[in-house]
C-alpha cells in the first residue's frame, strides 16, 4: 500500500516541479515595463525653459558642454513596453521612434530605441533617474527622448 500512495506523490512531485520550471518562461514572454516618456524640443534659439522642471536637464547638458539654451517640452505619457512589439512613439518631426524592452536585470531594464535614419541604441534604465537620447531635429532644435520610470514606484 505504501507504493501506491508514494507513487502519486512522486508524480505530483514532478509535475509540480515542471510547471515550476515553466512559469519563468512564460512570465518572461509577458514581461512589461512602465516607461515615462518626454519629448523635448532643445535649441540655440531663446532661453525658456518649459516647464520649469526641465532646469534640470538644461543643467545636465550645460556640465556635458551641450550649448542648448531653450527647453520645452512637447508631450509627455506613459507608456508599457513589452518584449514581443515595439510601442511607438509618435515624434512632431513625422517620424516613429520605437521602444522595445530588451531585459530586465533586478532594478535595470535595457530598452532598445530606434528613430528612423538614427542608429538603434540600447539604454538602461533604472528606478531613479532619465535617460536622454536624440530623436531627430525639428525647427530648428533638436528632439530628445527623456525615458524614465514613472512615480510610484
């Protein structure tokens, strides 16, 4: 008798074990990631800064010797960004730029970033902080993508 109940417990035993071992994986296909995304117009021309939180950048750049004097901020959302599709990002200059999540390592996820007659570029990105990356010129300034986690979390 006690081979019949050890047997369904080793069986109960392994397929536990198998969906265990398979859980990761199909977590891993769904896995998304909130991602604030700004776009900002930087230029020469004038010296607004739009909205005032945007001091922040225009001092960021001023210590990488970036000679941009005016900041001003065209659109703001967030955004979920998966592993299967690239979600898009619709740029006042008329093209897309992409963002595709490429990992998550603990506090870090690598994103890849594509804009249209740009190199593709992957950036970390962590809990604190932004990343800033060119996304084509637009009257007479630039575009910049500033990618950063949402608050809250």
């Amino acid at each position: 008798m006690r081979t019949t109940t050890r047997m369904p417990l080793a069986l109960l035993a392994l397929s536990l074990v198998g969906v265990l071992l398979s859980a990761p994986t199909a977590h891993a296909a769904d896995e998304k990631l909130k991602v604030k995304v700004e776009v900002v117009l930087v230029s020469k021309k004038g010296n607004e800064v739009e909205p005032a939180e945007l001091q922040k950048m225009k001092d960021s750049f001023a210590r990488q010797n970036f000679n941009f004097t005016s900041f001003k901020r065209l659109s703001q959302q967030t955004l979920e960004v998966g592993k299967d599709e690239p979600t898009e990002v619709k740029l006042p200059n008329g093209v897309n730029a992409s963002l595709r999540l490429l990992r998550m390592q603990g506090d870090t996820a690598t994103l890849r970033v594509e804009v249209p007659q740009l190199s593709a570029v992957d950036v970390e990105l962590g809990r604190e902080g932004a990343v800033y990356q060119r996304a084509g010129k637009h009257v007479g300034g630039e575009l910049i993508l500033v990618l950063s986690s949402p608050p809250g979390k």
